[in-house]
C-alpha cells in the first residue's frame, strides 16, 4: 500500500499545555482544516482537546 499525501501523518498536540502528543493519519480531502479531537491527556489525567500542529 503506496503512503501518498492525500492521507499525510499528523500530530496532536495537547491544549493543557502538558506537550504531550498523538500522531494519527487523516484525510485531506475530508478535512482540509486543521483537526480537534477530544482524547485523554495521562499526563494531565483528564480528557482534554487535542489540536493538529502543523
């Protein structure tokens, strides 16, 4: 399976300024946005928002 930049690698960072990160794939054509997922911080433990860093 080809790795192309229609599905590019991201980095969620952490908005509870803990650093720390997920590294998920996306979808360009479905999100050309910058990505918000809501998942949890262990370094924080609690749930907080996670924003794609460019």
């Amino acid at each position: 399976m080809a790795r192309n930049e229609l599905r590019p690698v991201v980095r969620l960072k952490s908005t509870a300024g803990t650093g720390f990160t997920y590294v998920t794939r996306k979808n360009r054509r479905n999100d050309p946005d910058r990505m918000t997922l809501r998942k949890y911080d262990p370094v924080a433990g609690r749930h907080v928002d996670f924003r794609e860093e460019r």
